[in-house]
C-alpha cells in the first residue's frame, strides 16, 4: 500500500460524503465510529470518485452498489484496542503498569485516517477509544506522575498545546470529527500538575496555549457583550450573560447535524422521537463536550434522550473549572493581564454562588437560564467546586452531607441520584468523579470521608478485576457486583482514567491509614 499523509480537515468532506453516509446508515458497522476511524487505502478523494463512478455503473444496471465491498477494498477497518491479556499480574497496580505500555501510542508520523496527527507519544483509553482523549487525560496524567511516568503526561500536555495551536481549542478527542467541541477545560489543572517539571520555554509554551483555551471559551463572551441589562439571559456560542451582566458559560457545539461517530444513532433517535432535527444535534454535540454523554442533567424528562437541552444549561462543574483557568492565567501573568484573570475569576466565583448554590437544596445545582430556575437533578458535579476550592466552610460541609446521604453508595460515589438507561446517571459511577469528590473533600479537611469513598471505589476496581482481569471504563457503584452498563456502547475496558485513578486513591490511602 501507497504510504502518505492528508490534512484532518480533508476527512470533513469525508463526512459530508454520500459514500460515508450510505454506509453509516446501512449499518455495516454495530458502531458507527468503526467506519468513522477507517483507515483510507489510498487518496480520499481517488475513493469518492472512484465510488461515484460506481454509482453511476450501478444505477445504468438497475442495481445497488454493493457497499460492503466497496468498503473493504477501499479502506481498512480498526480493532478495538484489546486490553486483556493472559499475564497473571499478583495486584490491580501491576496490572496498570503493564497497561501503559498497552494504552500508549507512537507519534502520528503518517495516517491515512481521521486522526489529527500528534507529534509526541501518548496514551489512549482503551477499547473502541483509539486516539487521546481531552479530559480523560488528566485523570490518566494523575496515575503516570504517581507511577514514576511524568514525561509521559509532559507529552500529553505538550501534545494538547500543539493540538490547540492546529484547532483552535483542545477537542473532545484528535480525530477530525471532534473539532467542533472541546471538553470539560482541565488544561490548567494539567499544568498545575507539572509545572515543577517543565523548562522555562515549556512554560511559556502551555501558558500560551492556557490563554487561547480561555479565549476558546470567551469567545464573544464579555468582551464583545453588551453591558446594558436586559429582561432575558443572552448566549452566544459557549458565554451566556444574564440580565443582572453576570457572565456563565454553557457546553456549545457549532455543528448542527449528526455526528460522524455516532451518525446512525443520532438520525435514528430523531426520527424515533419525532426531535427537532437540529436542536437535537446541537444539544447531543454539546453534551458531548460535557463529557457526561449522556445523563439526566441534560434532559427535560429524564427518561427520553430526545428532550435534551444542554445548550441551555450553565453546568457547575464547566464553570468551576473556568474559575481554575481563570486563578491560574492570574498567577502566571502581571499587571493589567493579572487583574484582568483575577477579576474574571472572582466575578465568575460570585456568579457561581449567586445561581448555583442552594443550601435549602444542598449544594451546587445546574442552572437552565431560560427559566432563571437551577435545575433539580443532584449530580457529583457539585463537588467541582470544592476541588478548585472556592466554596466557603458552610457550603463545603452542605456538599458533604449531601454527597453521604444522597450520592455515596457501596461502591462509591454514583454518578446522579436519577436512575435512567443513561450511563452518567445512577447507577453508575466514574473514577474522574470519585477524583473530584475526594479532593474536593480533603481540600476541606473531611478526611474520613474522602477515605471511606476511595476505599470503596477502589474496593470496587479490585473485585471486578478479581473476577474480569481487567479495569473498566465505568462501575455499577449500587449494585458493585452487576457490571455497569447503560449508554450507546458497551462497557469498554482498559482503562486509562480508572487506571490513574486508582494509582492516586492507593498513594492516599498508604499514608492516610498507614
């Protein structure tokens, strides 16, 4: 096979293609991101022509082309990264150590694919997720530090500033389909994990890259906005401004059509629930930059996928971690730049208090600006803002009680207190959120509690090893023994945020309880 490289934006007019969208909807594929990471056998265009072509000779012969033929002399097809593995391992750390190695990917040197190419090693999820993921990686960074690996989760962090140099933001993921959305901003938690590592030239590097994200997600935010006072809240793109001037940000996609990875799926769920077509696609897209696909946060009824309405939610957990961006690009700059974060961050922190905490309701709750109403689903976001720390002592304990009495479960820390087919619901819980409760919790000096939710959580990790082999994307944390399940795709395994996790949570727990 002929070796060569394309842009990433080649694989839009891909997407857009009759030949990808016949495919995707004669479901070839059970899932449709397997045709969406198809590797070309040679150049795109060549491929369409060439199928254009054979349209035309199957339409004078009054016949269909015979797609799964195309398909396998045109491109080839990935596997699912495996992350089983024969070898005995005498421990659940063990295992994870010779999972990085499994999970980890060469640099993007040639492709022929949808991958938008990454000059620097990193290290993958697992399963069906075959390239970096945006805040996965944070999660994963955590276990490679822990485990001795730092330069490693250097090249990721590098690789994520090269990648918002090419985009424009750091996306959900470096595939061509994923350029219109991001993903929960962790970049600045990321360098406050190594900044102690990198050189005075890395540093200026990644704080470059910090103030383009902050400009991603401000884009015609404040700047551009209007001050006068209105009756009704006024969003554009990711920045809402309610009508008090209080600055909020939502989750957004600019794309209103299916998604290329899930292009079946989405036309289906449309057309089954009678959806306004492109409502629905942006909603679903934004979810997706939410990271929390899908859950009853987003969704007027809880049980019907096609009332999602993420576009107009102001989540906790986005606009607790912007307030990190924001504390961060303050330290890092001075003079009129400085002041500028810092009043950003300090506005942002009385928005959040102002619309998102209720203590009759116990906690931060998302807010659906529409209606000026916080919404009423109790979710583990609202531990975001005692992780980045800006709760005071009353609010800290008001989350506290909240998360034992409503949302600590045997196995940990469940996703939503709303039982739904929806994988970020109950009964499911994730490892980043077990992350995020318990340094929420320990930055607040709740101790026996930050340590009763890892040892359950990990309790958990090891007992599905035990019988499986291997470490999960998600857990049932209700029911520890039943595997989790819910969502579009089956439980993958690997899996690189678990895996980081639970390296954090062991290196707490030997010196908390030795």
């Amino acid at each position: 096979m002929q070796s060569f490289t394309h842009n990433w934006r080649d694989c839009l007019s891909f997407f857009a293609s009759d030949l990808f969208k016949q495919v995707q909807m004669a479901a070839l594929f059970a899932d449709s991101k397997t045709f969406a990471d198809a590797v070309l056998k040679s150049d795109l265009q060549t491929i369409l022509d060439t199928f254009t072509e054979e349209q035309r000779r199957a339409a004078k012969e009054g016949v269909e082309v015979d797609l799964q033929a195309f398909v396998a002399t045109h491109f080839e097809i990935p596997d699912a990264d495996n992350a089983t593995t024969d070898k005995q391992f005498a421990s659940v750390a063990q295992y994870i150590e010779f999972m990085w190695e499994v999970l980890t990917r060469t640099p993007d040197t040639q492709h022929q694919d949808s991958l938008i190419a990454l000059t620097r090693p990193y290290i993958v999820p697992g399963g069906r997720f075959r390239e970096i993921y945006y805040w996965d990686s944070y999660f994963t960074a955590l276990g490679l530090v822990d485990a001795g690996h730092t330069a490693m989760a250097v090249n990721m962090l590098e690789n994520f500033i090269d990648i918002i140099n090419e985009v424009g933001c750091v996306p959900n993921g470096n595939r061509a389909y994923y350029h219109s959305r991001s993903q929960p901003p962790v970049l600045a938690l990321f360098y406050d994990l190594l900044k102690d590592e990198l050189t005075e030239e890395q540093k200026r590097y990644v704080i470059d890259g910090l103030k383009k994200e902050y400009a991603f997600w401000m884009q015609s935010g404040p700047g551009n906005a209007t001050s006068a006072q209105t009756q009704m809240p006024a969003a554009t793109l990711r920045v809402v401004r309610l009508p008090c001037g209080a600055v909020l940000n939502r989750y957004f996609d600019t794309e209103p059509t299916p998604r290329p990875e899930s292009y079946r799926e989405d036309i289906e769920t449309a057309e089954r629930y009678g959806a306004n077509k492109e409502d629905f696609y942006r909603n679903v897209r934004a979810a997706c930059e939410s990271g929390w696909d899908f859950s009853s946060r987003w969704l007027s009824d809880p049980q019907q996928l096609a009332s999602i309405r993420t576009t107009e939610i102001l989540p906790v957990d986005l606009n607790a971690l912007l307030v990190s961006l924001e504390q961060t690009l303050a330290s890092v700059t001075e003079g009129a730049e400085h002041d500028y974060y810092h009043g950003a961050a300090k506005r942002r922190i009385q928005a959040i208090q102002t619309y998102l905490f209720s203590e009759q309701k116990g906690g931060y709750f998302d807010f659906h600006f529409p209606s000026l109403q916080q919404t009423n689903v109790v979710s583990a976001a609202m531990s975001v803002p005692l992780f980045v720390g800006f709760a005071d002592k009353s609010q800290a304990q008001t989350v506290q009680n909240t998360l034992r009495s409503t949302l600590l479960r045997a196995g940990g820390i469940v996703t939503t207190a709303s039982t739904t087919s929806q994988q970020w619901d109950s009964p499911n819980g994730w490892a980043p959120l077990q992350l995020f409760a318990v340094e929420g919790l320990l930055k607040y000096h709740f101790n026996r509690e930050a340590v009763e939710i890892m040892q359950r959580f990990c309790r958990t990790i090891e007992a599905h090893y035990a019988s499986s082999g291997v470490l999960l994307e998600k857990y049932n944390v209700c029911e520890p023994n039943i595997r989790a399940g819910g969502g579009e795709y089956d439980v993958q395994f690997g899996f690189g945020w678990t895996n980081g996790v639970y390296i954090r949570f062991q290196k707490y727990l030997a010196t908390m309880i030795a």
